[in-house]
C-alpha cells in the first residue's frame, strides 16, 4: 500500500466516523482534535476503524500517535511493514 492509499484509506475512515467533515480539507500535521474538534470517543471510533480496515492491531499505548494525518501515515507504513 503507497503513502497516498493510505492518506485515502484514513481520511475515509475518518469521514466515517464524522460524516459532516466529508469534503473538507485535511492538514497533515494538524491535530484532528484542532482541525474538527473530534473528541475522545470519536478518535476512538476511528482508531477501530483503522483496525478494521488494515488489520493493524493498535494498542492504547499507541493512540497518540494516531492524531495527525502524517502520524497516522507514519505508524501504519511501519506497522504493515513489519
């Protein structure tokens, strides 16, 4: 999977969690907290969902690095290639 598979795969996974953002643009090293004001529970649903979409295992320890587009670009090209 290329880098821009994955920029699709998790901004889809995204607008899934928070349909109302779809079309919107999306910072790459913006927090998803900052640009939408996704709350807890919503970046919970979306870690789940890129669980369910990749089959990466993400444990909790490892959420924060799943708050940005870049950061969550950077762990599951490493997580899949391991």
């Amino acid at each position: 999977m290329t880098d821009d598979d994955l920029v699709e795969l998790i901004k889809r996974t995204l607008f899934d969690v928070a349909p109302d953002l779809e079309g919107e643009p999306v910072e790459p090293d913006t927090t998803f907290a900052d640009q939408f004001e996704i709350d807890s529970m919503d970046h919970l649903n979306f870690i789940i969902g890129l669980h369910q979409a990749t089959g990466v295992e993400i444990p909790e320890i490892d959420h924060p690095k799943l708050t940005t587009l870049t950061g969550c670009v950077s762990y599951l090209r490493e997580k899949m290639a391991a």
